[in-house]
C-alpha cells in the first residue's frame, strides 16, 4: 500500500505503521457476504469459504487440489461388506476453538459428530428447526434424510453410520462444506442461555482459524487457531474484505490492499498477468454448462435431430465472445479434471453443411424452437443470453428459427424443469464432491426426471450404468461404468454439452502456499506471505 | 405551530399504513420464490418447498399474512431475514449508520458547495463563471454513478494512489462499534490513525454519492436566486445603498432558501436511493446494498422491513423539512 501524495501519506501513515508491526494478515478480497456461518444451512460457495473452510473440519475433507476425500476428524474407517455400514474411528485430542464467547472444556467425540448430522436428517432433533424456516438445503439434495437409517456413537472416539443402501460417494458427500462437525457443547450452551440462533452466528469449530467477528456486508476477521490438530497455518490472522464489484477487487489487489481476490472479471485477467506485482493461477473448473433439449417432445425426441443440432453449435465462438477464452468446449457431460472423463468420445463438430442434411434426413423441416437463456451470470456461463445469440444464427443458418426466452432467476429454475417445457433450455452444474454421480446420475439419471434432469431424458441404458457405478465401491470398475454412460450420452445426445469455464484466481505475487481446489473453494490454512 | 405540527403527524398515519402494503404486495408482485431460490440450481421436491413455505408462513393467504405482518410491526418486531435468519431490526441498526454518515458527507459537500455555486452563477448571470459551473452541473446531475466512481477509483486510488480503494477504514484497525458511526468510533476507539484512515475512506464515496445532490441544489439556488434578485424589495435595498454583499446574503438568499431546502428534503430520498450503486461500488456495507441483495435473493421480510423503515425515515425527514419551512415563511403554516 503505497501512497505518493503528501497529504494522503500523512493522512495514511499510521495505518502503514500498523501493517508494519502487525503480524502476518492476509487479506481475501471476497466476492459477497456470508448468509450465516452454519454450513448445514446453505449452498453457496461464498458462505462454505467464510464458515466451514476457515472455522469447520469434516470426517474426511478433500486433500488440497484435488477431489480425493482423505482423512480429516475420522482417523481411519471402516466399510462393511454389504456397504451399508461405515464406522469412523475419531482423532484423538482434537481441540474445539477458544473465543470470546465460548470456552470448551472437552475435545471432540462421537456426540459432536452424531449432533452435526443428526440436527440436518432427523425432523425430531430439537435442532432441526433451530431457526425459523431452517431448511437443509444440501443434506436434502445429496438424499441424506432417505440414504441415512441411522447415525450412532459407539464410544467417545467411535461413530457408525447406518445407510438404507450402499451409496459409493457417501465418503465424498460426507466431505462435503454442509456435514462439518460443530461442538455439540457449545450447542448446548447456547440452548441453556436461550440463544440458539447464536450457532448460525458466532460459529465454534476445530478448524485452522478461529472467528473473531464480522461486519455485517464488510469484514469477517479470523485468528490463527493456537490449538489446532493439523498443520499450523503460516499466518496470524485472516480478513474477509467483501469487495461485490469485480473491477473494484482488482483495484484493491493491485493497491496492495488484498493479497487474493476470486472471480475475476474476463476481461481484466490478460492486464493481470502483465503486472509483474501479481500473478494468475488457472484451472479447469469442475463445471459443465449445458442445453438440454427436451426429449419428450417432437422433434426432439430423436436422436438424430439433436445431434444434427449439436454440429450447428459453434462452441469454440461461444467460448470466444462470452469467455474471451477464458473457457475449454465441452464434448462430455463431466469436466475434463474429473476422474472417469472419457477423452477418446469424439465431439459432434461443428459442420453446417451435414447438419443440414441431418435434419434433412430425419424429414424436419421449417423448424421453429425457443432457446432458454439463463437471466444471471453463472460461473459456467458468464452471459447466457450472448451464447443463445451465437446459437441463434447459428441455427438460422441451418434453417431452425430460433426465438429466445428468460425469465427471472427462480422462476426460470422452476418453469425449466417442467416435463412439458417447450424449448431447450440453457443451464449449467457446478460439481459437489467430485464424485461422477454427482453428474450423471444428478443431472440424467431418470429419477431426476421433472427435477434436475432438465432434458428429461429417460435412457434405460445410460441409467442402469450409472445406478450401478453408485453402489459399486471399486473404483475401477465404476471408472468403466462411467466412461461406458459417457459413450451412450454422445450417442442419445440429450444435451448440447457447451463449455467447462477456466477457474481463474489472481494474487499478489508475494502470496505462497496457496492451492486452487477444483471445487472453487478459497482455503487458506496452507497460505503464506513472503516479503 | 403545535396544531400545524399536529395535522403533520396525522397525515403520516396512513402514509405510513399505505407504504406498509405497497412495501409488502409490490415484492410478491414480482416473478420468484424465495424458497426456491434457497436451493439454487439444485431442484427442490414440492414436498419440501410446501413444507419451508410453511414454516416461513408464505403458504397462508396474503391478507392474514399481511395483518400478522403489520401487528409485528406495531409492536417492533420486523421479522427475521428468511436467509441470514436474523431479525431485521437488528441488522438495519448495524447497517443504517453507515449510510447516514456516508450521506450526511455528501449532503454536506453538496450544500457547501452547490448553493455558493448556484449564488455566484446567479449574481454573474450569462458569464462565462455562469455557463460554466451550470455546464458542470448538468453534467454532474447526467452522471451514470457506478461509472463515476469506477472511475475516481481508478484516477485517485489506482493510479494516483491518494486514496484507499474501498471499505470503511483501513483492516488493521479493529474494534468494536459503539455508535456505528465510523468516524465517531474511529475516535472513541483511541487508536492512532484510525480516524484519518476513515476520513481517507469516505472521501471518494462521498463526492460520488453527492455528485447529482451538488448539482440540482446548484442549479436550484441559481433558479429561486435570480427570481429572488429581480424582486422590488432587492432594488429597493440596492437602492438605499446596502452593500451588494449584503443585498446578496441578508435579502436575497433568505427568501430564495425556502424551494433550496425542499430540494435538499427531496435529495435525502435521492440519496439513499444513490446510495444503493455508491455502496455497492465502494463496498459500503449500508442499507442500500444489503436491500438490492435482498432483492435478487427475495428475501421478502428484509425487502418489505427495509422499505418500511426507509419510508419511515424519509417521512420523518419530510416532517423535519416542512417545520424548517414553517420556521422560514410562518404563512405555510396555515
């Protein structure tokens, strides 16, 4: 932070003379408030970072960079034969956080783990409605009320999970941001003192920062958790400086006044990577967005017209305009980073000429359809209106007349999903848990259809495929299960698979020990600032 | 006066009553869910949204949901926020400060120098002094805002580095808020440096935030001056040979005051309206920004709270405006 003028720098000079002598902070320019700092109760990226990433740990949590679960809270587990049954083995001696407000007097055991998941599955768990309107909004959609039979302490450092069937990502959801482990003590306080609500608030957890306090819409402090039972975190204290505007964070980051800022405008990155005061770290996102053609209905029930539409897509333009290249095409319905990616499936490229006659062939003619454009920019699709666009003339070129529908954001979520939806509808998936499942059988499976299943596509093939890839625990063999479902989906294609957006994080080039997760969490126990 | 400001009070009664149904209908007006909106792109089952719809009481009819609405009110109770699930009242107190010190700058910028400004075209009516301040001001009242201060951000914090980027004081000073006024807590805080780093972090949004005030109240004073100066009883003081200062001061601005202060009534309705883009440019966590975040995550007790108590405000503000206006000119009050 370096001011030139006089009376700034005068203005200023105590605040240099802080950031001198205080100790290591490190600054996240984030990209928008916490909703609340009790992971269970949400689904957004922007609150996992501030409450479960910082202050929570989970049984097992993904090993930094990648999607691979490994132990975390559960030292070691164990899986029974019919995979119905897990038991964890807990982490001896792990310490909850000492704050202002709370004092534990106990380590971790198997009460605070059957609490944290118990309070999300169980409508009789005084906890399961500690707020009004508390909704478990992720619990509910990994299927956690209807997988899980039961959730048990079997001694102080043991605990057994009962599932109704043998569901191959369990690990995986289990660590995912909404199944932290809270303190059940500090629960109990607060219930005692009539303050529940508190949980949601001021959060306890055994994680690598402590919460010191937050500002509402401006600042979230945390410290150095002194106790912490995994590697000590190089820095001293962590700040949340929320920052909504995208160009303003850059300004800050190039001021000096954050060390790290997400979701960069596009087209600010290329001036970032010039300024030699910073740098760019760049990966595949665990993303795909997509247009699903609605299968039930005529045309699109054949498969031959869809493919014929998906080689008059031009992605390669989609991704130039909307992401300055800021994004890869997309052939399959898993992002390339995934596991169990398919490369050798060949893309419908695009062709005008043979689409045409595609179309031809299957006798369509004089076609008329609406395209869906998504009213918000996603990750996965920075302008959906801009790509409808592109496919728009596109598809004129190829004789479809194509008329462009929105609707504001909810409701467009709603209306998309009805099986009598006319149109194909653009949207887009950000991966969970890095589990393929999540994917295919979320997004195409026929159970999701009317739901998530967007194309409402049925295919008894593709289905069984992935139901058995689900409660298959071989990794290997699911690796085939899933590369097999990849091929039956390029062949029906249900969707017009259009890009995986890069995820881009700038920061100041004095930041070290910073890994990108694929998941698009910021998590900082690992960061480090070098003079 | 009592009775003048008694009939005042009355008619704020039903405004009142009325803002509270149009605050409470117009956002179920509008497309979207809030319930829906909790899962994001991840489908929720009827069964589950019937179940939150009811619990939230969204399912009931809209007339009981109202009444029941408006009884909180009276007694205080604004409801909680359906996603943050903390009460409003609560979370307007914190934040509401920050936008009363934020515009109560950029009122002060815009009076103490719009009305000066507005005098001078005045007096050199058809100058080049005249054309030009009122050629500024136009372009100040076109001023697209989130552009204007993208750009003092870029010219005096990236470029010239004289300010700090955004916030509302530097991160290496904490302490905890007692009045919610920065610059008062900056002070009452004892920490060296910590009230300049506020004054440094309010300089930029409020010349943004006063930009469009500054130039309607210039070009409002210029306006009622010149009517004001044409006046008989001017020439008469000019001509029993008072100084033009005083002609100027004493005579003139007095009596061309009265439409300047209504306009500056009327701006603190525009302000916080403004406040919501400075806000949100400055990362200012004030009411503005937290109720457009409210908006697209309809979040309906935070929108129609909010509404509520910013109408509220207003009115009171009004009511303040027109005893000032009694104040000046006693046949108003009739």
């Amino acid at each position: 932070m370096k001011y030139k003028f006089g009376f700034a720098a005068a203005l200023l000079a105590a605040s240099f003379l802080s950031t001198a002598a205080s100790a290591k902070t490190f600054v996240f320019c984030s990209e928008g408030s916490p909703e609340g700092f009790d992971p269970g109760l949400y689904t957004a990226g922007t609150t996992f970072d501030a409450s479960a990433h910082p202050v929570y740990n989970r049984l097992l949590e993904f090993e930094p960079g990648t999607t691979k679960p490994v132990a975390a809270l559960a030292e070691s587990w164990t899986v029974s034969p019919d995979g119905k049954e897990y038991v964890f083995k807990l982490r001896k001696g792990v310490k909850f956080q000492t704050t202002d407000f709370f004092k534990p007097t106990r380590t971790l055991t198997a009460d605070d783990v059957v609490f944290s998941i118990d309070r999300q599955i169980n409508k009789n768990n005084p906890w399961n409605q500690y707020v009004p309107g508390t909704s478990w909004e992720y619990a509910a959609g990994m299927g956690f009320p209807e997988l899980i039979k039961s959730v048990e302490k079997v001694d102080d450092l043991t605990v057994k999970f009962v599932l109704n069937r043998p569901e191959a990502p369990f690990l995986a959801n289990l660590a995912m941001p909404f199944a932290s482990i809270m303190s059940k003590e500090y629960a109990d306080s607060l219930d005692k003192a009539g303050k529940k609500e508190q949980l949601n608030q001021m959060p306890v957890g055994t994680g690598p920062f402590t919460f010191i306090g937050y500002q509402q819409d401006a600042v979230i402090r945390y410290q150095k958790n002194a106790d912490y039972w995994g590697k000590a975190p190089k820095i001293d204290d962590l700040v949340f400086a929320i920052t909504t505007d995208a160009a303003v964070r850059y300004q800050k980051l190039k001021a000096g006044e954050c060390h790290l800022m997400p979701y960069p405008n596009a087209a600010d990155v290329k001036s970032m990577k010039s300024d030699s005061n910073l740098k760019v770290m760049e990966q595949e996102g665990l993303n795909v967005a997509y247009l699903a053609y609605n299968t039930t209905q005529a045309p699109f029930d054949k498969p031959e017209v869809r493919k014929a539409l998906n080689k008059a897509i031009n992605k390669k333009a989609i991704v130039d305009a909307v992401f300055q290249g800021m994004a890869t095409p997309a052939k399959n319905p898993i992002p390339p980073t995934m596991w169990s990616y398919n490369d050798k499936v060949e893309d419908d490229t695009y062709d005008l000429d043979a689409a045409k006659k595609m179309l031809a062939d299957a006798g369509v003619k004089d076609l008329s359809m609406k395209v869906w454009a998504m009213p918000v920019s996603r990750p996965y699709m920075l302008n959906a209106r801009r790509a409808a666009e592109i496919i728009q003339d596109d598809f004129a070129k190829i004789g479809v007349k194509v008329e462009i529908v929105s609707y504001e954001w909810a409701e467009y979520l709603q209306r998309s999903k009805a099986k009598d939806r006319d149109g194909a509808a653009m949207l887009g998936w950000t991966g969970d848990n890095g589990d393929p499942d999540n994917f295919l059988d979320t997004l195409l499976g026929c159970d999701a259809v009317g739901g998530n299943n967007r194309a409402q596509w049925c295919n008894k093939e593709f289905d069984e495929l992935v139901k058995k890839a689900k409660v298959t625990s071989d990794q290997a063999e699911r690796t085939k299960l899933y590369e097999q479902a990849q091929v039956v989906f390029k062949r029906e294609a249900p969707w017009a698979t259009l890009d995986h957006s890069l995820s881009i994080v700038p920061m100041r080039k004095e930041v070290t020990g910073f890994v990108q997760s694929p998941l698009g969490d910021f998590t900082f126990e690992n960061v480090d600032i070098t003079e | 006066m009592f009775g003048f400001l008694l009939r005042r009070l009355a008619v704020l009664i039903p405004t009142f009553i009325g803002v509270s149904i149009i605050a409470f209908a117009f956002i179920r007006l509008l497309p979207g869910d809030p319930v829906a909106l909790l899962s994001g792109e991840r489908v929720m089952s009827p069964e589950r949204h019937a179940q939150i719809s009811a619990q939230l009481g969204l399912d009931r009819p809209m007339i009981v949901q109202y009444l029941d609405y408006l009884g909180g009110v009276l007694q205080g109770d604004f409801g909680s926020s359906i996603v943050s699930k903390t009460p409003i009242l609560t979370q307007f107190m914190a934040l509401f400060p920050a936008t009363v010190e934020l515009s109560f700058c950029a009122i002060l910028i815009a009076v103490v120098i719009g009305i000066p400004a507005g005098v001078i075209a005045a007096i050199k009516r058809g100058s080049a002094i005249d054309q030009s301040m009122m050629g500024i001001a136009l372009v100040g009242y076109s001023m697209p805002i989130f552009w204007w201060g993208l750009l003092l951000i870029i010219l005096f914090s990236g470029i010239l580095q004289w300010t700090p980027v955004s916030g509302r004081i530097s991160l290496m000073y904490f302490f905890k808020p007692v009045t919610g006024f920065m610059l008062i807590d900056a002070l009452l805080s004892g920490q060296k440096g910590a009230f300049s780093s506020a004054v440094s972090h309010l300089i930029l949004p409020s010349i943004v935030l006063a930009t469009i005030p500054l130039a309607v109240i210039a070009r409002q004073t210029r306006s009622a001056m010149l009517e004001v100066l044409s006046e008989d009883y001017i020439r008469t003081a000019r001509a029993k040979g008072l100084s033009p200062f005083r002609v100027v001061s004493l005579h003139a601005l007095r009596n061309a005051m009265i439409p300047v202060i209504t306009t500056i009534g009327l701006q603190i309705g525009v302000m916080l309206a403004g406040a919501i883009l400075t806000e949100t440019i400055f990362s200012w966590p004030g009411i503005g920004k937290w109720m457009v975040d409210s908006v697209f995550r309809r979040d309906y007790p935070v929108i129609q709270g909010g509404l509520l108590l910013i109408a509220g405000i207003i009115m009171v503000v009004n009511l303040i405006v027109d005893v000032l206006y009694g104040l000046i000119n006693p046949r108003i009050r009739h």
